[in-house]
C-alpha cells in the first residue's frame, strides 16, 4: 500500500471504534438487542469496504459478510462467510442475487455524484430483507463541512491526500432523507461526528455540521 493510500486510511481505522459505538447504540434502541447478539447469522454487506479489517471484526461475530471496493487495498483474505470483491458498488447491486440485513455504507456517499447516489439507493432497496438496516456516515454539506472536511484535515493538517473530497458532493441529512424515503428507507437518526486531530479520536457529538452517522430501516 502506498505511502498516499495509508494516509487515506489512517483516519477511516480510527473511526472503528466509534462506529462499533454508535451502531451499538441504535441496535439496542431499535431493535433491543445486545450487538454481539444482533449480528449472528446476519447477512452483511459493506460497499465501500476500505482495508475489509472493519468487516472482518462483525464477521468474528457470527456474520455472513460481503464486502465491495473499487480499490483492491484489502488486508483480509477471503474465507467462510466472509468475501471482499474488486468491483464498483452499483454493478455488484446490479448484478447480485443476494439480499441483506445489515448494510454499511460508511463514509461512501460523499464520494458519489448525485445520480449514482441516486441510483445506489434505488439498487440497493431491491436487496434488502424485510427490517433490514442501513448504517453510514458521510459529510453534510454547508460551509462549515467545506472548511474542516477540506481546508483543515487535506490542506493544513495533512490529515488526507489532497482532492480526497468535493464539497459538492456531500450530502446534507435533509437530501439524504429525501432519497432514502423515495426508496422505502425510514431514517430512523443522524448523530454528529467529532474528530480530535490532537490524540486522533472521535466522538458521538449533537453537533452534525461536518461528519454524521445516520440509521435507516426497511
């Protein structure tokens, strides 16, 4: 892996923990159940899967995990229950058999035109079983996102390879809810992200100006 495309994951891995965090907190407001026992024998798939370690981890709980990035950076080999691909997200939709319960789509979005954004969610409604959930994060858009997401973490802090976003392509939690409810997706919430560049940690935080997660059910 390149010197570039380890600066483009750092900040993705320590954003593991604070996933595991928050989809705790959803599965056990939604649903009632404990994490560990939510995951067993869930059919998973992750679009945007980076490295497929973060998969990995809910695969070690018992699930059924699938995993599709256009980059082949992935650290985990293929075994039972767990497969990563080499393809772009839509064609995997496109062409797929398989349904879901739990899909990740974690800071995927803001990297997609409108169109395709458009598009996957169309996709990826037709592969869902019933009460299925949708975990992600992306970038709202605003001013705010523009100068933190872009000018702090790519041009001041080097916290990102430069050009890693555009500002036009983020997604505010309202147009995410537009295109989601279009779809037969409830958006159930959205929670801000805090990053500390400090000690490199994030946090669960009311303020959702730059990153959020967001919970969907079908």
């Amino acid at each position: 892996m390149s010197a570039n495309n380890n600066k483009y994951y750092e900040p993705l891995e320590q954003m593991m923990a604070i996933r595991h965090q928050y989809m705790t907190k959803m599965i056990r407001v939604h649903s009632g159940q404990d994490i560990y026992n939510f995951f067993q024998n869930k059919s998973v798939l992750d679009l945007g899967c980076g490295t497929g370690e973060f998969l990995n981890n809910y695969c070690e709980m018992g699930a059924k995990c699938t995993g599709i990035d256009v980059r082949k950076n992935f650290k985990i080999k293929n075994k039972k229950n767990y497969k990563l691909f080499n393809l772009e997200a839509n064609n995997f939709l496109r062409k797929s058999k398989k349904k879901f319960d739990i899909v990740f789509l974690f800071e995927f979005l803001e990297h997609l035109e409108e169109e395709d954004k458009i598009y996957l969610f169309k996709n990826l409604s037709k592969k869902l079983n019933k009460n299925a959930y949708v975990f992600l994060s992306t970038l709202n858009k605003n001013l705010f996102s523009k100068y933190f997401a872009i000018e702090i973490a790519e041009n001041i802090l080097n916290l990102l390879p430069k050009k890693t976003h555009n500002i036009d392509l983020f997604l505010p939690p309202s147009k995410l809810q537009t295109i989601a409810f279009k779809y037969n997706l409830n958006l159930l919430n959205t929670q801000g992200i805090l990053y500390n560049p400090i000690i490199k940690t994030f946090k669960l935080s009311k303020i959702d100006l730059v990153n959020y997660f967001g919970t969907l059910k079908y």
